[in-house]
C-alpha cells in the first residue's frame, strides 16, 4: 500500500505542479546511478539526482490484479555513467531499478514511490544510446511458489541449503597464455584434469573484470576452456579465481561429503516409468500324454 503525507497528495492534485521524477539504477558492483527529468539537478535524501536530457522513459504501464507491471529507459552512452563497457560486461544486468514523484520546490513533503523493478532486457543499437527494459517486482509473483520433484539436486552449489564453503573449493589463477579461439586460457598451475569442470571462473583484474563465466573443462597443465567468449578478449596478465563445481548428482555430492544436503529425488520413478507400456505375462505350454 503506497502511503504519502498529505502535503504531497495536494501537490499531486493540484492543477500547477512542481513534480519531478527521480530514478535510482543500482547496477551490479556499482554505485548506484540517480536521475531525473527535470531540467535541473535535484538533491532529495541526501543524494544528487542529475538532469540528464539524455534520460528518457516510457509510461509506467500497470494494471489490476497483480499483473505485471513494465517500462522502457532510453539513454545516451555516457563514460561516466552508462557506459557501453558496462553494458558490454554484463553488470547492468538485473540492475535494479525505482522510480520516486517528489515536489522538488518541498523535498520534505516526503516521495510517492511509483515503481520498483530488474533490468531485464538491454539493447545498443549503436555507440551513442541504449535501450533497457525494465520488469515491474510484481511479475515475479507469477512464477511457482514449491519446487517439483527432480533426480538432480535443486540447490545452488555453494547456497545456504547446499552448505558448502566453495571458497575451501577454489584457487586463484594469472593467464600466462591464451588459446587460439579466445575461448580458453592457460594459468601455467598443475591442475587435475577436469577439477573445475562446471565450475565458475570469476575475473577479478583485467577488461572483464567482475564477469562469472561457466568452465567447460580443464586439462593438467592447466589449461582452462570456458563454454562461452567472454565479453572481451582475455589477455596475458589477467587474473581470476576458479571454483569447483558440482553436476548435482548423488556421486558429486559424496565427493563433497555432503549428502545430508541432497536437494533431489533420485530414486523415484519419473516419466520413463509412468510412459512404460504394461509388460506381457508369458505363460508355459505343456503337452500332456495320455497313454
């Protein structure tokens, strides 16, 4: 329920108004990024909202019922705020994002919270603007509540119901050589062969920096190949931190002495059972001699 003081509700009904919109972008391993459409910067709660003309958005479409609530926010690349290398990285996704009405002639009327949402969609067409697709929180309630049944293990390697400490799992790493196709990298580390296969490479220094990525595999000498380029090419000198990851079987959790923590179903029968046809009794014939 959207509360506000009463100072603010005459401001919003009032034919002549002194309105402004403030936007809040937190992006992942950022501070967060505020700003307005008004033609002037505004300070609202301690924090500077900037008059980007740049900063447009669509109407924040809604409807009864709990349904899912969505906007679009088109911007010019900026350096210094929305940058293409951030986009390009992947840490403005799932960014969250709010959107507040205060009277900027009496900030301390108090704000009418109008929006919360996650990035969802992130489109540059070219060098000079982007487009981001926001989702209303409310859409998340249409996704299941329980869990079904599954032979695998539902948990997240590594998550409070998993319970193991992947950082006991793990070993940092400097590229001293790359793989011809970008796709892999060479840490000069004698690594048993397949250990951080599934598992995550975190980039920690370098143009990737704070980008996770899936390992496909790794041989002894230490050669690492990912499933996908990353969003830049990797480069001698670059550093990183593997984990170990986890198939979510029964025989990987006992590696990891951990199967109190099972989160799967492995031994009940699934469709292949239920879709078996009905097996055929087959019966003896016996020939009787009657002398």
């Amino acid at each position: 329920m959207r509360t506000l003081s009463n100072n603010l509700r005459n401001s919003l009904s009032s034919d002549v108004t002194t309105l402004a919109r403030l936007w809040t972008i937190t992006p992942r391993l950022r501070s967060p990024l505020r700003f307005t459409d008004l033609d002037t910067d505004v300070v609202f709660d301690g924090n500077t909202y900037i008059a980007e003309k740049s900063f447009q958005s669509s109407a924040v479409e809604t409807s009864l019922g709990g349904a899912r609530s969505n906007l679009e926010i088109t911007a010019i690349l900026d350096p210094d705020a929305l940058a293409r290398a951030d986009l390009e990285r992947g840490l403005l996704n799932d960014a969250e994002v709010s959107l507040v009405i205060i009277d900027y002639q009496h900030p301390e009327y108090g704000s009418l919270r109008v929006f919360e949402g996650r990035a969802q969609e992130l489109i540059a067409p070219d060098n000079l603007n982007t487009v981001i697709t926001i989702t209303g929180n409310l859409a998340r309630l249409g996704k299941s509540l329980t869990e079904e049944y599954s032979p695998t293990c539902r948990a997240d390697f590594g998550d409070s119901r998993c319970g193991v400490n992947i950082a006991d799992f793990s070993q940092d790493f400097t590229v001293t050589g790359t793989v011809t196709g970008g796709q892999g990298f060479e840490t000069g580390n004698t690594i048993t062969a397949n250990l951080y296969k599934l598992g995550i490479v975190l980039w920690t220094v370098g143009n990737n920096t704070g980008i996770a990525q899936e390992v496909a595999t790794n041989e002894a000498d230490g050669t690492v190949f990912l499933f996908f380029l990353p969003p830049f090419p990797i480069q001698v000198g670059d550093e990183g931190t593997l984990f170990r990851g986890c198939a979510k079987t029964v025989a990987a959790c006992k590696s990891y002495g951990n199967i109190l923590n099972y989160r799967g179903e492995p031994y009940l029968p699934g469709d292949d059972f239920i879709n078996q046809p009905p097996k055929q009794l087959t019966t003896t014939s016996q020939s009787i001699k009657v002398q």
